[in-house]
C-alpha cells in the first residue's frame, strides 16, 4: 500500500485524547503518532459506520475531573464513549470490527511506566466486557504508527515508517 491509494477520500483526522463516528463512504478516518497511545478502529460492515479513538492513558480514577472534561483521553471511558456513539449511530454489537494499535513504548525503553502496556491491558477489558473480539492488531515496539480507518472498503491500515499494511 502507499498513501496514494488514501487520497481518493477525504481524510478525517482524530487527534490525541478524540474520537469520531461517522458513515460517510467519501471519509477515511486516520489518528497519527500512536507510541505508548492506544488506537482503536470500529467497523460495521452492515451500516457502513466506523469509528476511531486516540487515547492516551489506561484509567480515568488517575484523574476523574479531567476524565470529565476530556474523556477519550482514557481507555476506560473514551472506549465507552466511542461504543455508545456507535450504538447511537445505529451499529449492532454483533457486526462490530474491532482494530488496535499503538500501546507500545517508544519512550520507556527501560520498562518504567508501561503505559502502551497499561493501555492494551484496559482496552482488552472494555472490548471483553462489551463482547467484542479484537480482529487484527499492531501493537508494541518503539516505532511511531499511524491508523487509518478507510470507510468505502471498511478496512484498516496501519503506517510503521513509510509502510502502510493491512489489518
């Protein structure tokens, strides 16, 4: 893949600690530097809705008033957050398809804090108590990724360097 085959649609950015819904075949919806972050692409085939989350830390009981004001910057309630937004939106649980990346630790090679760690860990809770399976993921590593969710074909990519694949 190359990122020419990505310009036929337009290109919905989701920065960090944000989300977005939507069911507009001409958007792809993409969030760039996932490191320690966590990204998570949601897919209905059926309805055509996708959605995409940037988070930046696993729970918000670390500070609840900031959880309040900005919730997708926590696994534990932006992942709720993007559920119930797709739930509104029309999606049923059973045709939802989940993809991860990011959760690595591009900045803690010394293992210290964990955060990409700490955010797959949350994500797999929220997705299991929510009876969602988790079809492709690329987690881990040290390396930058962007995500990009592709709405006309409902897949999702991920870029490591300058190398766009398939999950």
């Amino acid at each position: 893949m190359n990122a020419a085959q990505f310009r036929q649609a337009k290109l919905v950015a989701v920065g960090i600690s944000e989300l977005g819904v939507t069911a507009n075949a001409d958007e792809s919806l993409i969030t760039y530097s996932l490191g320690s972050c966590a990204g998570v692409s949601l897919m209905d085939p059926v309805t055509g809705t996708g959605g995409m989350i940037h988070c930046m830390l696993p729970l918000s009981s670390n500070d609840p008033e900031r959880a309040r004001q900005v919730p997708a910057m926590y696994v534990d309630t932006g992942l709720v957050q993007l559920l119930q937004r797709m739930f509104e939106a029309g999606v049923e649980r059973k045709h939802i398809l989940c993809k991860v990346a990011g959760c690595g630790a591009p900045a803690d090679s010394d293992g210290v804090f964990k955060i990409g760690e700490r955010n797959y860990t949350v994500l797999k809770k929220v997705l299991w108590k929510n009876n969602i399976v988790i079809k492709g993921e690329c987690i881990g590593g040290n390396r930058p990724k962007t995500m990009l969710l592709e709405l006309a074909s409902g897949k999702t990519f991920v870029r490591i360097d300058n190398e766009w694949v398939e999950l």
